[in-house]
C-alpha cells in the first residue's frame, strides 16, 4: 500500500490535484474543503493517501493528515458509504467535526454533507458509535480532553480496557456528572460499574 507521497504540486483540478513524485504524475482525488487552502503550484507537499482497487482502474485519494487519511478508512467500513460518500464527509468537516457529530448523534450535521440523508445519518450513528476511537469521540465533546485521557488510562491500570468503560464514561459525561477531579470521576465509574454487574 502507499502509505504518503511526498513531491511537488503540479496541477489543481476540480476534484483532484497531480502530485509529481520522482518524475512520475500521481492524480490525486481531495476533499472539497482542501481547494481554498492548496499552495500554488510549484510547492512541495505531502500527501496521507489510500489505494483504491477497482475492475479497471486504480484510484487515489489524498489527505492532509493522518486522521483524515484513518477516517476515511473507517468510513469505507459502513454499508452504503463508499469512497465517493467518505470523501464527501471529509469535504464537509474535518475529523474532529465529525467525531463530535457521532459523539452527540447530530444527524442534522451529518446531513450537511452531500448525499447523505436521514437514513444515511442513521446508519454512520449506528454503526460508528461504538467503533471510533473512545478517546477521540470523549476529547470531541468535551472542553477537558486532557482529564477524561488520565480518567482512561487510570481506568487501565486498574485493569479496565477503554472498550469496557467508555459506555460508562460517555454516560456520565452527556449528563453532566463529570467533575474536575480525575479521582473523583475514576470512582465515579467504578461505582457504575460494578452497579451494573451486579444487575
């Protein structure tokens, strides 16, 4: 797989830009939101970059970073998406945009995006709720990254994986439970859980 191409940007189109790498033109396809912030032609840059393999053709997709570059991946794993469709969210927001829309279940954001409508919206919840990064859904809703990150990693020392108690975690979290402390909140969740195992 092509993990990034690093070369120079030789010509911006519509949808995609050429990248020119030792001599050879690589066309790229780009979010749309990418078109009012490329440099010149001229300039040198890199691109994060997915390899799609069709009956006829090979097609690559560029991307700024390494988050958008990973969410696109993720977006190709939900029913309907496609390239097309995940290449459009990534048009609309940016990764952290899109966690906090999952985070929230927004589907009025996730309409935003071209081509996805209520169902659609319905299903990227459905099926992306419990899948993206715990850490990354938590640090999109919340103004205390940095304590709900120590809350996790107290959680694992103690032996809890992120799967087992970020249900926990959110919960408190959207009902405004959470507090300052980072012990306070790691007890917190204890408490909850063994709630819930002794149910």
């Amino acid at each position: 797989m092509i993990d990034y191409l690093r070369g120079t940007l030789t010509d911006i189109r519509t949808e995609s830009v050429i990248l020119e790498v030792n001599g050879v033109g690589y066309e790229l396809a780009v979010p749309d939101r990418y078109m009012a912030s490329l440099p010149p032609a001229g300039e040198q840059m890199r691109f994060f970059t997915y390899l799609q393999v069709l009956d006829n053709e090979f097609k690559l997709y560029g991307f700024f970073s390494r988050e958008e570059q990973s969410l696109f991946k993720t977006l190709l794993g939900v029913s309907g998406i496609g390239a097309r469709g995940a290449l459009n969210i990534l048009g609309t927001m940016g990764p952290s945009q899109f966690y906090a829309a999952i985070a929230s279940e927004d589907e009025k954001q996730l309409q935003k995006t071209p081509g996805i409508g209520k169902k659609t919206a319905q299903r990227l919840l459905f099926e992306l709720k419990d899948k993206l990064p715990s850490d990354m859904i938590i640090s999109a809703g919340t103004s205390e990254p940095g304590m709900i990150g120590q809350v996790l990693e107290a959680l694992e020392v103690l032996g809890f994986s992120r799967n087992e108690v970020f249900p926990i975690l959110r919960e408190l979290k959207e009902t405004g439970q959470l507090s300052q402390r980072v012990e306070d909140n790691v007890k917190l969740v204890l408490k909850r859980n063994a709630e819930k195992t002794n149910r």
